[in-house]
C-alpha cells in the first residue's frame, strides 16, 4: 500500500523508476516520511512535505547530517538525494533496547560536545526546526544568543499568544533578562538540536546513529535537556550518569533542564495541535518570574 502519493510521484519525479511501494514510516510529525521498496536497489528512507517546503529544508537538513558526520564523528544514514521536494536516505535500524546503547550513545554525544568547542554561537546558514525556521545568526554571547533566536523567537507566534496570557509572555522576558544568573557561562558546541528519543536510531552493526538534525553552536545542555525531558526509555538511566563522567557536568544539571527545554516546548507548543503537555511545562517554568 502507498503512504502517500506525494512520496511516490516525488520519488518517480527524481527519476527513482523501480520504486514499487512507499510503506508508512512513523515517529515523526512536521513531515510524511515512509520507506520505498525498490525492485533493483535496497530500499530508502524518503520523506517530504505535505504542504510546498521553502526551498532549503531538505537541503539544510542534509547538511546537518553531514556536519554531525564530519565534525562530530556521529553515524548519521548517507544522503541519496537532497532537493526541493524531497529527502532520500539510506535506511537505519531501529534503536536497540539495550542498557549497552545507550552507554555507547552516551560516548558519541560526548565526543561530539567536547570535540566540537566553538568560539561562536550559531551557524553560517538557518535552518528548520519542525516547520519553522531557525535563526542562526552569529553572536559572541550564548545568552543572547539563546534568548533572541531559541527563545523569545516564539512570541507573536498564534498558537502562543493563544496559548499564553500575557503574564506569561512577561515572564519569559524576565526570565530572559535573567539567563546569565540561572545558567553557568558555557561555551558552543556543536549540537544536534532536535535530540528526542526518536531522532536516536542505529547502524546496521548497531552503533548509535542521528536523524532530524536542527544544528548549530549551542550550549551541550540543549542537546542533554531534550533526551532528558522526553521520555527516554528504562535502559537509557546510565546514559545520563555517563554522560556526566565523560563530560565533568556538575551536579546541578539536572535543575537547569525545564529552562533549557524551553526552547522546545515553545516550538512544540508553536507548531502543533496537540502540543503533548507542553503548554503546561511552559507555564509551570514560567511560573516564578510571573510578577507578584
């Protein structure tokens, strides 16, 4: 059964003749994605976008596989086609539940946070994060930085003025003003910036690989605060012991997390109907820079 004709006459329009069928791929949500089973080649990963993409998405989210690949030494899936339209991947294997994984997984994140330091935050192009774009320009300072392009970026969106009273809207400025008190002075790095469980998948020998990257040089904790806060399975509680060793993370992380995934929730809460609690862990953060 074809997911979706867009995918197939897509696939066919870039001269992928021997595809026979496009099977539902799930887990994510901006975009249709399937897998393509082909009668003279192994099958591939493909997605696109129900509605007309800008004209860079796919093109900046293949270079993000490839600088999480080159610069940071993560296995990513080789890119077969970049284009307007539509994203054509080799096929990875699902995760494998295994305490072992995610130790692994928590060696390849370290690596790439501690081998990648940078002097600046941002990167020399947006890109997208779901289906908006993200802003990415220079800046000497991760604080504005993170304030200006991760976070007070989301003000004006409708779903966020529908959904925070302006109270709300005050607070996160306050809370902005006051980023350099909450969070230590770090550097950039650079970061996947999409890091749910599932962007975390595995190579046909099982090591850890990245899909749906959003890159740029970010703080480390930008990638740490999303594997923390969304669920990440029973097997992953060593990653984040782990992690800490390999990185000397003190032992204050884990209370900087809900203002750190902020940056996530308001583009959750931005971009989607269903906004999976988001809402509720936004106000909840927001909670104590509310005036009195």
């Amino acid at each position: 059964m074809t997911h979706s004709p867009a995918l197939l006459e897509n696939l066919l329009r870039s001269r992928m003749h021997d595809v026979v069928t496009v099977e539902p791929a799930t887990g994510g949500q901006a975009a249709l994605a399937g897998i393509a089973t082909r009668r003279e080649a192994p099958p591939v990963f493909v997605k696109a976008l129900a509605e007309p993409p800008p004209d860079d998405v796919f093109v900046a989210e293949a270079e993000g596989l490839a600088a999480l690949r080159d610069i940071g030494g993560v296995a990513t899936p080789e890119v077969l086609l970049a284009d307007r339209d539509l994203l054509v991947l080799s096929v990875l294997r699902p995760r494998p539940d295994s305490e072992t994984f995610w130790e692994q997984f928590a060696h390849v994140l370290a690596r790439l946070h501690t081998g990648t330091v940078h002097h600046r935050f941002g990167w020399h192009r947006d890109n997208w994060l779901g289906r908006r774009r993200q802003v990415n320009a220079w800046n000497d300072d991760g604080f504005a930085f993170f304030a200006e392009h991760r976070l007070l970026r989301w003000l004006g969106q409708p779903r966020i003025d529908a959904a925070l009273d302006r109270a709300d809207r005050a607070a996160l400025e306050r809370l902005c003003h006051r980023l350099p008190d909450l969070l230590p002075d770090r550097p950039a790095c650079l970061t996947h910036g999409d890091l749910w469980a599932q962007n975390i998948l595995a190579t046909a020998d099982e090591r850890p690989a990245l899909i749906d990257p959003a890159v740029s040089y970010m703080w480390a904790e930008v990638d740490l605060a999303h594997v923390w806060t969304t669920s990440p399975p029973p097997e992953a509680h060593r990653f984040f012991a782990t992690y800490a060793e390999l990185t000397s993370l003190d032992s204050d992380w884990r209370s900087r997390m809900p203002i750190i995934q902020l940056r996530q929730h308001l583009a959750v809460l931005a971009q989607f109907d269903d906004d999976w609690g988001a809402g509720d862990q936004i106000r909840a953060t927001l909670a104590p820079f509310r005036q009195r």
